[in-house]
C-alpha cells in the first residue's frame, strides 16, 4: 500500500535530482534535496487538511487531485506563480520575467520579495477564515474542550469568522502603514495592496467555498428525497465534487506562499526552486492520499483539530511577515508541534477507551477457577 501510494513521487525524486545534477551538479543536488524537506515540513499539515476534504470525493476525483492537481501545484505554484509575480511587480511579461529569472537572480528575488505583503495579505485571509470556520463549529469531538466549547458558543453569532478575519486584516493595514509612514514611507503605497489582496483572499474563500457547500448541501438533499433520477445526481456529484477539487487547490496555493518565499533563503534560482518544491509537493499529495485510503483521520480523531490549529498558525505567521520576518524554520517547527501534539492526544484517547471498553467486558464465570 505504501509503496503503490509513493511510487509516482519516488519516481519525480529520483528524476529530478538527476537533471538537478545534470543542471548544476552535487551542488544542486544537495539545494533540491534541501528544498525538498523544507516543502515537505512546511506543508504536512496541509496533508492532513486536505485528507479532511479528499476522503469525502469519489476515487475518480482522488486520481485527478493526484494527476491535474499535481501539475496546478507543480507547474503553477511552484514554477509559474513567482513568475507572474514579478511579471505584475515589474510590469513585464512573462517571457521577459523568465528570462530575468534565468540571468538576472538577484533582480528577480528582489521583485518577488518586493510583492510578499501582497502575498501574504491574500495567503494569510484565507487560511485565518478556514481555522476561523473550523473553531466556531461545535462539534462532537473536541480536542481542547477547555478552548474549543466558549468558541462553539461564540460561533452561534452570524458572520462571526467574516467580522474578526477583517478586523486582524484592518489593524494589519493600519499598522503597516504607520510603520512605513515612520520609516521615510519607502512602502507606505503598500498598505493599500495588502488591504486589497487581504480583501482578495477573503472573497475567494467565501466564493469557492460557498460554492463547494452549496452544491454538496444539494447533494445530499436529492440524495435523501430520491425524487431524482439517477443521471442528475451523478451530475450533481461531479459539480460538487469539481468545486471541492478547486477549494483544495486554492487551498494548497495558500499553504504553498511561505514554502515559495522560504525557498528563497535557500537559492534564487528558479530551476532548482521548481525542482525542489515539486518534489516536495509530490510527498505532500501522495501523503494525503495516503491518509485517506488507511483512514488515519478516523482513527486518530484529533490530528484534523491540529492541522487547523497550525493552519491558523500559519496565517498569523503570514500576517506578520508583511511588517516582520520570520524564520522558515519557526514556521515549519510550529505545524509539525502542533499535530505531533494532536497525534498523540489521539493515540491516549485511544488507549483510554480501549482500556475503558476491556474494563467493561463482562467475566465469564465459566472459566474462572
């Protein structure tokens, strides 16, 4: 099972740091394999949340998050995204960013970290407005009662989640801009793209995650009355579960914005950046599979609680990174700490109730002495 699950991402490894080492020798062998990890580290906790939504869609719309979705990350995140950052940075086109990408590296970080605030404006609403969902939810299980059931009351309030995520993203602005305006205002025109890309990111989880519910709620209704035929609700399943495949890969962009920006600290050259990051994003599809097809989440309840609570993590991390930088490491440590910590939870509650269930199990007389 392990090894037809990551036999495709063993397969891109071994590729690709063989043209990584055909590229620019051991070195770049050694700056894939870093990039790699750092990918790996960065995003487990996306795994887990994407394990959360992959095991509810057919085994069709699984195969197509591991094919089409593989190339959307690969491709698109981890190769095309910086290159349309700088092309809208720098007012070029993509032709003329990729050859700035090639020749001149030093020229084309610096326009990928002039864009971050934007970038993590955009990245870090949609992340903070999923954990915000998640912990105002009530339910059935709770990994943190003490936290979680005053949260589960306070999410009774409607729009609750909309109205803290735009405050975090107004106090955000305001204090980027007094900053800015302190310092010479070198990036005071900034703080309105931050409010606008916060804005952005907001809109974009509302809209393909309104849309995701609105057409599984329909599901789920025609299912319970019948009164469809079978044709429209297959239909309707693959509308639903479309729209569930593009909320995964919005989410996934939005994990993958500090794995991108980290990997600059690492090199600035976009081939091995690309190698690399698609390498690790191989791990973290295949890992995600992998958690749905053992049903890993079923029986470690809590580790779904922690990836959120690393997610909302992960989003203040992103917002402070506009004004502050942060060590990748801390934020890679912070994921990994948090659903260590709910995976062991999880394996004590298991304990507990198998212990519990054994207690319970009547003697029998007939066999005792």
């Amino acid at each position: 099972m392990l090894l037809k699950t990551f036999r495709w991402s063993f397969a891109v490894t071994a590729l690709g740091l063989a043209l990584g080492v055909w590229y620019g020798g051991w070195t770049a062998f050694g700056v894939i394999a870093i990039l790699a990890v750092l990918e790996i580290s960065l995003s487990f906790d996306n795994a887990v949340v994407n394990a959360g939504i992959l095991k509810r869609m057919s085994a069709f719309w699984q195969k197509i998050f591991l094919t089409v979705g593989v190339l959307i990350a690969v491709f698109g995140m981890r190769l095309a995204f910086p290159v349309v950052i700088v092309a809208v940075t720098a007012k070029k086109n993509p032709i003329d960013a990729v050859d700035l990408a090639l020749t001149d590296k030093d020229r084309y970080q610096q326009l990928v970290t002039d864009a971050h605030p934007s970038i993590a404006a955009f990245g870090g609403m949609f992340l903070l407005m999923i954990f915000l969902d998640f912990i105002f939810e009530d339910r059935d299980i709770k990994w943190l009662g003490w936290l979680e059931r005053p949260l589960a009351k306070l999410g009774k309030v409607d729009m609750l989640s909309v109205c803290i995520a735009l405050i975090v993203l107004l106090v955000t602005s305001f204090t980027f801009a007094a900053h800015a305006h302190q310092h010479g205002g070198a990036h005071a025109d900034k703080a309105q793209t931050v409010l606008v890309s916060g804005i952005a990111g907001l809109i974009t989880y509302m809209i393909v995650g309104g849309l995701s519910g609105f057409f599984e709620n329909r599901l789920e209704a025609e299912e319970e009355r019948e009164r469809e035929s079978d044709r429209s609700a297959v239909v309707l399943a693959g509308q639903a579960a479309f729209f569930m495949f593009l909320y995964l890969e919005v989410l996934d962009a939005s994990f993958s914005f500090d794995g991108v920006i980290g990997a600059f600290a690492i090199t600035n050259d976009i081939v091995l950046m690309a190698l690399g990051l698609g390498i690790g994003a191989m791990y973290v599809r295949s890992l995600t599979v992998y958690l749905v097809r053992q049903g890993t989440l079923d029986d470690y309840v809590y580790l779904e609680h922690g990836a959120h609570y690393a997610i909302g993590a992960l989003a203040v991390i992103l917002m402070v990174t506009i004004q502050y930088q942060i060590n990748e490491v801390i934020t890679g440590l912070v994921g990994v700490v948090l659903i260590g910590w709910s995976f062991w939870s999880s394996v004590r509650r298991n304990r507990a109730a198998a212990e519990a269930e054994g207690a319970a199990e009547p003697v029998d007389t007939a066999k005792v002495p």
